[in-house]
C-alpha cells in the first residue's frame, strides 16, 4: 500500500520510509542508548533560556534528565531480563495539550519502540521547542542509532494516511478522548497489533475537613489544587470535576470557606474567566438543578469558582462536568457513598488528609471498576509511565519468557 | 396576570428610563411568579439561585436562563395540550435545536408586538413584500425554524408577497422584475437574513451588471453579521453596496432570536439597535454576571413581556454587545440602543478531550 507523502509534514524525521521503521529491531527497556538520548534532550531543552516561557516544557526536560529516568529504570529492573519492545508503536497525539506527545514518545522509546507520532495539526510553538531539540540531539552524531526510531509527523485528518500508519504498526496510541478514538478506530490494526487508548476521563477529589483544618498551609493547598484544575482549564482528564468533603458538619463548613477563599484568592491572580466559560457554568447549575436537585448554587466569588452542592450522588454525576472552574460538591460523613457510582470513567482522585494505601485498599476491596491513579492534591498532572490504567512499559513491549526442561 | 391587551397599546418607544424600569419590573415579576409556579424546571433553577420571587425589586435582579437551555429540555409554562406551535432555532444537521413552546396567547402576542413595532418603521399599511429567500424553507408547517418563523412573522405585513430565490438558491430575476413593474410607485418591503441577501441577492446583481429600481423599497434583515465579517463587510458597506445594485435607502438591521420571537430590536436611522418598552438588553460582565456600563462590552442578556407559554421572559443569549446609550438617540425613541459585536468566542480549551470544545459550536 503505497501512500500520498505530500500529505504528510515530517517534523523529526530521519530520511528512512515507514516501512523500515517497521523493521527496526526493538530494544529492551530503559535501553542505554534511549535513556542516553533522552538525557542530551534534556540538556538541550534545559540549555536555551527562552524555553523558560514554556513551564511544560521545562517539566519535561526534568522529566527526561537521566537522574530522574535512572530511578524511573529501578522500578523496571525484572523487565529489562525478559521485556523487549513490540516494535513499531503509532502514536496519535491529542489536539490541546501541545507537550502530551512528547511524553507519549518518551514511552514509546523506553519501552524499546520505534515511534511515528502525529503531532496535531493545530501550530503551538512548543511543537516546534521540542522537534527542533529533537533534531539537533540526532543531528549531533551521538545519537544516530536513535534517528530510525523517531519520526514525527503532521497531516490534516486523513483516513488514508491514519489506515496505512495504522495497519503498519505493532501498538496504536490514541490520545484524544472518546470521539478520537472511535473515529481512528475506523482504521484497522494488523491482527496482534491493538490499541492503547486514552478516553475521557473523570476525576475527584476527596478531603478531610478535619485534616485540612489542622495542616494550616492554605495557599499552598490552594495553589496545587489550581495546578490540577485550572491550569488545564480544568479539562484535562486528571482534573477533579465532583470535590468530596468528609467529616463533620462544622469541619465542612469551616474547611469549605477556608479552602474556596484561598483558591480563590490564587485563581483570580492566574486565571480570566471567558464569556464562554461564565455560560457553560451556568447552564451546568441549570442542568444539575433540573435533572439533580435540589441544589444550591455557591457563588460568593463571583463567575470565577462556580460551586454546585448537592446532596446525593447520581450515577451519572460525570455528565455535568464543566470546564474552567465550576465544581460539584458533596458532603457525607465517609466513601461510602462513593462506592455506588464510581465507574470505569473514573481516573484520578486526589487527596487531602487521606493515607493513600487507605484509599488503595478501599478501591480493591469494593471492587471499583475506576480510579486508576490516588495522588495528592497538585500532582494529578503529573506524568507517569503508569497511566490511565495503563503500565505503559510493560504494555508497550512483549514478554519472551523461557522454560528450563527436565535434563535428558 | 401580565394584562397584554392593555400593555400592547402602549407606543412602542415612549417610556424613558426610570418609568421602564418600574414597568419592566412589574410585568417580569407577575411573569417570574407565573413560570416559579407553572413550570418545575425554572422552579428548580430558581431554587438554586436562592432567589424570592414575591420580592423582586428589579428586573436586572431575576435570575436569567441559558438560551442553551432551550435545546437540552422542553420547558413549557401551560399544560402540552394548549400549545399550539413549536419554534425551533435553525441549526445545521446534527446540532440540537431549541425548541420553544407557544400556547394561543404567547403565539398571537408576538405577532401584534412584532406589528407595534415594525410598524412604527414602515408605516401600518401593508405592502408588496420581496422575500429575499426560498419558499422551500416553508415547507414544514408544524415545525418553524427561525428562518421560517422569521418570513412567516414578517409577512403579517405582506399584501403581496413573492420569493426572490428558487429552491437552488438562484434569483428569480424575472419574477422579481415582473414584481416591480405591478407595485411601480410603490413602497415594497424587503425581508431576508444578512448573509443570503448579500450572497445570493446583492452578488447576483452585481454579477450580472443588473440594476433594479428599488428606491422606494424598504429592508428589514438580520441573522447576524458573522460571515460577512469574514469577508470584511461592514453595516456601512453592506448599505452602500445594496444602494449601489438596486438604489434602495432604507435598510433597516434587526436582532431577534426564536426563544422571545416578536419583541425585536430594529435598527434606527443613525444605525442604532433600539429596544422597544416591551423587552430590554442588559449587557453582563463575564466575570461575575454584573452589569457592565455603557460602552463596555458583555454578554447580552434579553428580557421580554411576552414569553408566557415557555419560562423565556428572562434568558442570558450567547451574543456579546455593547449599550451605546439610552433615551437620547437622535432618533428621538426612548430606552436603550445598543449594538451587537458577535457571539461569544469557542474559547480554546486545554485539556485531553479533542472534541470538547467543538460540542458548542
């Protein structure tokens, strides 16, 4: 199958064809060479100062430092004795957070996969920040075994390009939510090959009035509960949505006004709300009340931190998620509650005054179907090579395995 | 109750500022009681906003809905089996569309306001109408798009009326020039929306290096301006050049949406949006849904006397405007005058979701 290449724009791209990417031969995880690259391109996108505009990409290049992917590499040491790559990983990368592809290859790469990795379309200069220290780490001549690995890519939406890419390649990543995803899944993979999907999430936060109380740094709780939400507009799939209080009537109500004045205080400094986001809130109180109610609409602050009490949990409470600070709260005395609608949708929920094993075990002994990831509040951004559900590692490379037989 | 018959009479710009604001208040809050009481859904919003409807001091103080909200629920003030018509906004395939429910009274409401106040433009007399569109958009009867709703509204001025444009889209330039020669010496209404008269009324003309005789024609448009921004035309240009193909002088904007149908706002002759004493605009600070000072801009918000059938007297549209002033338009009409400066922006949302962003559009 022969494809139209005027179609495609290659950002990284070494010279050689899809094809021979196809027969790269894969490597073991954490391999030298990988982590070798990936620490000089941290060096690279640390060197120039301009880069400092880009928060995001400052956190990945610290996340690429070869300290930090050394201790990433301890947690790996039983893979590196039997895992090895799949091959050929086809990475598509979502449309509105510019640095996700960069991480989705990162794991590609440790894994021991060549990587092709459709950047999207829309132009964010941090694109071309990363591809063009991409291209000057393989360009240096320390690195050139790793030039068949990588290539990224750019094409408008392209059933004939993503069906060729797809049928090529050993694993499919598709970020992008529900939508992207059945729509690339029109595009058939070979018959081992499957899919690693990123769909939309839902996520929650849970705090204990009592120990929030008694901890008493509330800006800085303030400022890591915005890193989670409002940084991404709150639409990032790891961004909490319904904020559960635990603990006694008063403690709520004390904890509630001390931590909504503070992250409001933070979030008026960093964060304009759009015309857009003010209607959407709106019509989400709207909605909640007709379909939910009775519920109480908490707007001390104005159009900025949009509130919505209520005061049972719905199963299907993820459909009144809204982007840019509006937040469903629920008060009860512990999780129990909770138990009766977490679901499959459910990703990350993030913490205060909890011990995370605590909410681990509560997970596992109710049988959860959601809540892949139990993070304090301000990391629920945070990259890590488990994902989703996912360990990626060990889901993007292939197991060989060996059986001593009896001697003769 | 809101007495209709009475408040109908009243000439269509003749209150100023302080009397407005005491009728407007009086009127919306026996209509906010009436919805509080005959509609759950707005009591349950109504609920959650916390607000006293037996003490409202100001209309700007009534909670507005969504006009999104239109299109997700049926919200209905009387029982289903007294409404009579159903509008529906014109959306492209796929998109939900409001759907706003209209009893007997509500439905002959709006068009008696709507003939108080186009009237007090083109004079009461009816005239020879050109319908700058296709009569394929009338087709379904029991299902009114805005568009259809609009011709239909319109047309209660008609006392003869033609479409300009067959169902392809193309103008009917011999039945047009046949329409003019019988009204010779005549006063002719023009009704279409923005962009189609400019594509496919205004281009063809000029395309085809024809001028008609339209000096005594009157227009009456709207629908927005958003795609003739793309194309860089200005509520100006847009009058020179249709003076230019078809000498036409008078040609008056308007903006009115399907979910308050009848209480429109039509631009005067220093080409000024004016409402009328039987509805206002509030412009909104997104920031905290205050109200913004004249000259700055918002999210419009629209109130209406009429809407009685379906909780719509008071809604927050997703339009952005600015109040240029009030009372004192040289025009001489009383209350605000306004003008729209286009809907409100798709923000560019991050986040993981691809799509979330295009739901809206």
């Amino acid at each position: 199958m022969q494809i139209d290449l005027n179609k495609v724009e290659f950002l990284c791209h070494s010279g050689i064809s899809f094809e021979e990417m196809k027969n790269v031969k894969p490597l073991r995880p954490f391999a030298d060479e990988v982590v070798s690259f990936l620490s000089a391109l941290s060096q690279e996108l640390l060197r120039s100062k301009t880069n400092k505009a880009y928060p995001e990409i400052i956190t990945f290049a610290f996340y690429c430092r070869k300290a930090n992917l050394e201790s990433e590499k301890k947690k790996y040491l039983d893979c590196m004795e039997n895992h090895i790559g799949r091959g050929l990983t086809f990475h598509i990368a979502p449309s509105n957070v510019p640095v996700n592809f960069a991480y989705s290859m990162v794991a590609g790469l440790l894994s021991g996969n060549a990587c092709i990795v459709r950047v999207s379309s829309k132009p964010f200069p941090q694109t071309d920040v990363i591809c063009n220290a991409i291209n000057s780490v393989l360009s240096s001549g320390e690195h050139d075994k790793m030039k068949e690995f990588i290539s990224i890519i750019r094409y408008e939406r392209d059933v004939e390009v993503t069906s060729y890419l797809s049928a090529l390649c050993n694993v499919r990543i598709i970020w992008g939510g529900d939508s992207t995803i059945s729509e690339i899944r029109k595009s058939p993979v070979a018959p081992r090959a499957f899919d690693v999907t990123f769909a939309d999430r839902y996520s929650i936060c849970v705090i204990k009035a009592k120990e929030y109380l008694a901890q008493g740094n509330y800006q800085k709780v303030a400022h890591d509960f915005y890193n989670d939400t409002y940084l991404f507009d709150q639409n990032a799939c790891s961004s909490p949505h319904l904020i559960v209080w635990i603990g006694t009537d008063d403690d709520i109500a004390k904890a509630k006004d001390i931590f909504w004045d503070a992250v409001y205080t933070f979030a008026k400094q960093n964060y304009k709300v759009e015309a857009i986001t003010a209607v959407d809130k709106l019509t989400t109180l709207c909605r909640c009340a007709i379909d939910i109610g009775p519920v109480k609409w908490e707007r001390m602050h104005g159009n900025l931190v949009s509130r919505i009490s209520i005061n049972r949990l719905p199963s299907e409470i993820y459909e009144y998620r809204c982007p840019g600070g509006s937040f469903i709260e629920y008060s009860d005395v512990n999780l129990d509650s909770l138990t009766g609608i977490i679901n499959d949708k459910y990703q990350t929920m993030t913490y205060i005054g909890y011990e995370p094993e605590e909410l681990k075990k509560w997970v596992m002994s109710n049988g959860l179907q959601g809540i892949d990831r139990i993070v304090p509040v301000g990391k629920s951004a945070d990259f890590s090579l488990i994902w989703d559900g996912y360990d990626l590692i060990r889901n993007l490379s292939r197991v060989c395995y060996s059986v001593q037989g009896k001697p003769i | 109750m809101v007495n209709y018959e009475e408040i109908l009479n009243m000439p269509p710009y003749s209150l100023d500022k302080s009397k407005k604001h005491e009728f407007l208040t009086e009127q919306l809050s026996i209509l906010t009681r009436h919805h509080y009481y005959n509609c759950p859904e707005y009591r349950k919003i109504i609920d959650a906003f916390g607000f006293d409807v037996n003490c409202i001091k100001s209309y700007c103080d009534i909670p507005f809905l969504p006009v999104r909200l239109f299109k997700e629920y049926d919200l209905l003030s009387v029982p289903r089996e007294d409404v009579v018509k159903t509008m529906t906004s014109s959306g492209t395939t796929g998109q939900k569309v409001s759907k706003i429910y209209l009893d007997k009274e509500t439905s002959s409401n709006q068009t008696k306001t709507l003939v108080k106040i186009v009237s007090s433009y083109i004079g009461a007399k009816r005239l020879p109408m050109i319908v700058i569109d296709t009569s394929a958009v009338l087709k379904d009867r029991n299902m009114f798009s805005a568009r259809g709703a609009g011709i239909l509204g319109f047309s209660v001025f008609a006392r003869d009326r033609i479409f300009a444009l067959d169902e392809n889209m193309e103008l009917d330039i011999d039945g047009l020039v046949q329409f003019l020669r019988k009204y010779e010496g005549e006063d002719i209404l023009l009704f279409g929306f923005t962009y189609m008269i400019w594509q496919h009324f205004y281009n063809k003309l000029k395309e085809l290096d024809l001028s008609l005789d339209l000096s005594r024609g009157v227009m009456i448009h709207g629908g927005g301006w958003k795609k003739l921004q793309e194309h860089a035309i200005s509520p100006a240009g847009f009058k020179e050049a249709l003076h230019h193909v078809c000498g036409i002088n008078r040609v008056y904007d308007y903006y009115g949406m399907v979910e308050q149908t009848g209480t429109v706002y039509i631009e005067c002759e220093c080409g000024h949006l004016h409402s009328s004493v039987f509805s206002d605009v509030i412009i909104r600070r997104s920031s905290d849904f205050g109200i913004a000072e004249t000259g700055e801009k918002g999210i419009i918000e629209v109130v209406s006397v009429l809407p009685k059938s379906y909780p719509g007297h008071v809604l927050l549209t997703e339009d952005e405007g600015i109040i240029i002033g009030e009372d004192d338009c040289p025009c001489g009409r009383k209350g605000k005058y306004f003008r729209i400066t286009g809907r409100i922006n798709n923000a560019e949302i991050r986040g993981c979701s691809d799509t979330y962003a295009d739901r809206f559009k």
